[in-house]
C-alpha cells in the first residue's frame, strides 16, 4: 500500500494561567557575614509579603543567595573593604496578581524585579486542543496533496506529535492594581507528523 506523509499545524489562543517573576533584595555591609544578615531580614520581610498576598510555598522558592565584593580590586589588588549580599526568590502566580506583587515588591521590600514572564499550565485543555486541530490540518493537507497527484486518502498508517508546544504571548490589555502589565494572549501550538494509506482516485 502506497502512502503520504504530511505535517500538521494547530494552534489555540488561551489567556496564561500564571506569571513567573523573580524577585531579589540586594544589601551592601563592612563584613560578609553583617551583609547576608542584612539581606536574609529584607528577605524575610519579602516571605512576609508573599504570604500577606496569598502566594503559597509550593509556588515561590529560593533560587539563589550570594556574598562577594561589592566592586572588582583595582590594579594593585585592592579592595574598598564593602561586601555584597542578596538573594533571589522565583514566584508563580495568577495574572492578575503580578501587578499588586510588583508594586507591594518595590514599595514595601525594596526588591528587584525580573520578569514577568507568562505560561499556559501543562494541563491546560488548549494544548490537547491544539492537537486536535494539528491532526485536522494533516488530514487536509493530506488530501489536498492526494488531489494534486490524482490519489485518494484512506486510512493513517501512522502518526506522532511532531515537537513541543510552546506557548507564544500577545497583548491584550493592562492589570487593575500597581503598574501597568500586559498580560497577553498565550498562542499554544504544536505540529503532528501523520503518514496515510493512499489509493488511485
């Protein structure tokens, strides 16, 4: 049996479901050990934040915490005898809490921000919908390629996801509360690799 392989293109558009920001707080002391002190109470004070905002455990973590000189030796090795400190904290939250955190992060915490950055959940239904309309663009594919050769499409012989789903954010509108975010519109696509059993028309 004689059979055509096509490649199928499906995507759906989805609001997030959540926004991943890293939030770091940053101090400078005479002494290593007077910096991380310093720095590990402004972290705290950010922990406390986190919970006033509802921002559960399992949704922020530690992701780095670091002590050195607060500038590079100058060419005869010498230091300006000040130390660096700070620590960085990753939270996921929904989309309409970003601009409240961000704003309550600065004001209250003094902290430095990175991000947001904007993801469709792993079990959100638009990725499955997004295979669903890949399969459907294969089959049309398929038969339109069939026509052209004179062919008829029968039944799949095989079939596989052809990569990842990645999920591609657009505009659409500013948060209510603290600075203005665009929160976007994720784009989940995904593409299907599908060979058919073809026969004469």
């Amino acid at each position: 049996m004689a059979t055509l392989t096509v490649t199928g293109y499906g995507e759906v558009s989805v609001p997030p479901d959540e926004a991943k920001v890293d939030l770091s707080v940053r101090t400078v002391a005479a002494t290593p050990g007077q910096a991380l002190e310093n720095v590990a109470e402004r972290a705290r004070s950010l922990v406390r934040l986190l919970d006033e905002l509802g921002v559960p455990p399992p949704k922020r973590s530690t992701s780095g915490i670091w002590v050195n000189d607060e500038v590079e030796p100058d060419a005869e090795g010498r230091r300006d005898g000040r130390f660096q400190a700070g620590e960085r904290l990753s939270v996921s939250l929904p989309v309409e809490n970003v601009g409240a955190l961000l704003d309550a992060a600065v004001s209250r915490a003094d902290a430095y921000l990175e991000g947001p950055r904007f993801v469709v959940a792993p079990d959100n239904p638009a990725r499955n919908a997004a295979l669903h309309a890949a399969g459907e663009n294969a089959r049309a594919r398929a038969e339109a390629f069939a026509a052209g050769l004179g062919l008829r499409v029968g039944n799949v012989a095989e079939a596989s996801e052809g990569g990842p789903v990645y999920p591609v954010v657009r505009g659409f509108g500013p948060m209510d509360a603290g600075p203005p975010i665009e929160a976007g519109q994720a784009t989940v696509s995904t593409t299907v690799s599908v060979t058919f059993e073809v026969e004469p028309a």
